[in-house]
C-alpha cells in the first residue's frame, strides 16, 4: 500500500479522523474517514472508506474511553490494523489560532508546540483540543512527521485597515488585531472556483461558511481581503452558541453590573448565545426550521439579517461583487437559509433560481442574475492533507524511507 497522511481535527468531545495516500507528487487518495464521538460520556468510533462502507462501528462504557489520548490510541490502533500495521508517515492537524508567528503550515517541533500554547485563551473552544494529539504523537512517536495548518494562515493577505482596531499600537504589536478564521474552508472553496467556476474565480467572491460556527470571507483574485471574525472566533455572525458582533459595552456590563467572573463571561459568550440564546429552543438550524416557537423564527431571521448586513459591508470592501457561495453545514444543506440571505440580496443584484436551490445544483442563480451564486461542499481535511504533503516535501522529508 502507498505511504499515508493522517488529517486529525480534534474537538472537546470528539476526534475527527480522515486517511489519505500518497500516490505521488501531489496526488492524494482519500482511503478512511470517521471520527471518535461522546469521550467521555458514550464513546462510538465509526470508520469508513471513501465510498461509505463501514469498517469500524466500535462502542465503549464512557469510563473505558474518557480522555482524548484513549480516543487517539483507538484511531491508532484502528489505522493500523488496516494499514497492515504500518503508520501514516506524517500528520497534518488542524490548529484554529495561529497568532502572529505562523502564516503558513508548519512543521512542528517542541518550539512549535510551546508558541502556540499561549493562544489557547484566543480560542478556548478549539485550540486545547487542537493541540492534545499534536503533544500525544510528539511525544510518543517522534519520527513521524506532524504539520499544523492555521485557520487564521488564510487571512494573512488582509490589509493594514481590514488587520488593525483602533487601538494603541502596543496592543496590535502584542497581537491584538483581527485575525479571521475558516481559512481552511475559504482556501479550498478559493481553489474549487478554478474548476467550477473558473469565470469568477479570479473576480470579487463573498464566501459565507454557515455552520455552528459561522463566519463570512471577501477573497478577491483568489486572496482574503476581509473576513467577519476577528481577533477571536466570537465575532461577526451569530452562530450556534455565540454573539457574533457585540458592543464591548456589553461585557463591561456584564463584569461591572452583573457581577460576572472573566470565566463565567467567558463561558457564557462561547456556550450560552447566539441562536441557542436568542431562539432560548435550540442552536441547531434544522431543530430550528421545524420549531413553532416564535423565538425560533426571530433567532434565524436575526441569522439571515445578519448575513445579508455583512454581505453588504464585505462587498465593499472589494468595491464591486461577482459571485456568493454557500458552504459548510447550513450553507449546504439549508435552502429555505440561501433563499432568504437572496431575497435580502437582490439590490445587489442576485436572482435564486428556487428549482436549483432545492435540489442543491452547484450553481443556484439564474442566468440573468448580475451575481452567480453557488453552493459548494468544503474540504478543509483535503486542504489540510496537502499543506501536509507539501511541508513534507519542502523540509526534505523523503517519501519511502522511515522519517528521522
């Protein structure tokens, strides 16, 4: 069998998993992929080929699988059987915050790992769990090559106006600064545009990643311009369980009126708002769309509003727009959601084509819409598989031989 890449994306409660081979020079096959979830509480390891079939439907007692090191032992083992006991030769993680210091994939080293320890408050959701397995594999397989790939690496390309807040210069040169996220997903969607839609691929492009985290990207010739998120992963959009835009103020009031600790802020940011918080039924779209509850409706017309204002402010920043894609979870699979953020987007200029929408067409705008409009699946664990295969090469890494 060819040489592997492992693409793991680690969550709080889960171990997402995707096994690629090596065919050649950048060619890559996807073989595996699955994903540990409930460690901890109802562990279920699922793991299945490319085309669908089930290789591996596992259940433990939560107690016999309640860490993130147990879950990754399992992946292990579980590849390994069907590698014939071979190991992938490297691993490309995703790490959500990449700071200051890395704009590009990294090959990791103990330096590595000790950078990006000190960004974990900037986003407490992901970047722990990010870097649980990359401390497990460094320490207990050494010879295997890992490469962090960076949400924020995308958004490098912003300007001096779309980085900066208006604050004192010390602070931005400490880091404080608008970063963006979903660069994974944006970059992909950048590059599938070549394919699928290679007349606007190179033109102005709102791309609006809608899932429980959920954010929006202008990209222009292929670069970020400007993106909803900023100096952390509670900006911009509502999204599952967060504000999205909200005044300092509001914080402020929380501390000094309500009493709150900075962690009980913190939790209740991350944890207690956005549609969950305004909908007080769900923070899931689908629960949503079914519900009756009129706090159900305000929570996702408040989404949609929202999409369609920063539509609006990311357009300008490109002073012109050619083409608005949908991906990621509700932008793929929500048609009633593409429907309204369209409606709120015909002054400028776009026309659904409701026949295409409901099918999930790739193209869902008519043919006199001045703006084309897709629907496009992500691939972030793809992008990452490459970035990997590319640091391996870069450093040297020989293809073939046991990684030293």
């Amino acid at each position: 069998m060819s040489e592997t890449i492992l693409v793991l994306n680690a969550g709080s409660s889960s171990l997402k998993f995707q096994l690629f081979a090596i065919e050649h020079r950048q060619k890559l096959d996807r073989l595996v992929k699955g994903q540990v979830e409930g460690i901890g509480v109802d562990p279920h390891l699922v793991m299945k080929s490319a085309r669908g079939e089930i290789l591996k439907d596992l259940r433990w007692p939560a107690g016999e699988l309640a860490t993130p090191h147990q879950a990754l032992e399992q992946v292990v083992q579980a590849l390994r059987e069907y590698l014939g006991g071979a190991l992938p030769v490297a691993v490309g993680h995703r790490v959500v915050h990449g700071g200051i210091h890395f704009s590009a994939p990294t090959v990791i080293d103990g330096d590595v790992i000790e950078r990006l320890e000190p960004l974990v408050p900037l986003a407490p959701l992901h970047q722990p769990h990010n870097l649980t397995p990359i401390k497990i594999i460094h320490e207990r397989l050494p010879n295997v090559v890992q490469v962090a790939c960076f949400d924020t690496a995308f958004h490098r390309t912003h300007s001096t106006l779309a980085d900066r807040y208006a604050i004192p210069e010390s602070l931005y040169a400490e880091g404080v600064r608008r970063y963006g996220f979903h660069g994974l997903s944006y970059e992909f969607i950048a590059e599938r545009l070549k394919t699928i839609a290679p007349s606007i691929a190179q033109g102005k492009i709102i791309v609006a990643h809608l899932g429980s985290g959920a954010s929006m990207c202008a990209i222009s010739n292929g670069k970020s311009i400007d993106s909803t998120m900023g100096f952390t992963a509670l900006d911009g959009l509502p999204m599952g369980t967060r504000p999205g835009q909200l005044d300092a103020g509001v914080v402020l009031f929380l501390v000094q009126q309500k009493g709150m600790a900075p962690a009980q802020v913190e939790h209740f940011l991350y944890h207690d708002c956005g549609l969950k918080g305004l909908s007080g039924v769900s923070n899931d779209v689908r629960v949503l769309l079914a519900s009756k509850e009129p706090n159900a409706r305000l929570a996702l017309d408040y989404f949609v509003y929202r999409i369609a204002a920063f539509a609006g402010a990311l357009a300008a920043t490109m002073e012109g727009l050619d083409g608005f894609v949908f991906t990621a979870g509700i932008g793929e699979n929500a048609p009633a959601i593409r429907t309204a953020v369209a409606k709120r987007l015909a002054w400028l200029g776009l026309e659904m084509d409701e026949q295409a929408n409901e099918h999930g067409d790739p193209l869902i705008s008519t043919g006199q819409s001045r703006i084309a409009c897709y629907v496009i699946p992500t691939d972030e664990e793809l992008m990452i598989a490459r970035h990997t295969l590319d640091c391996m090469e870069a450093s040297n890494t020989r293809l073939g031989k046991e990684v030293r």
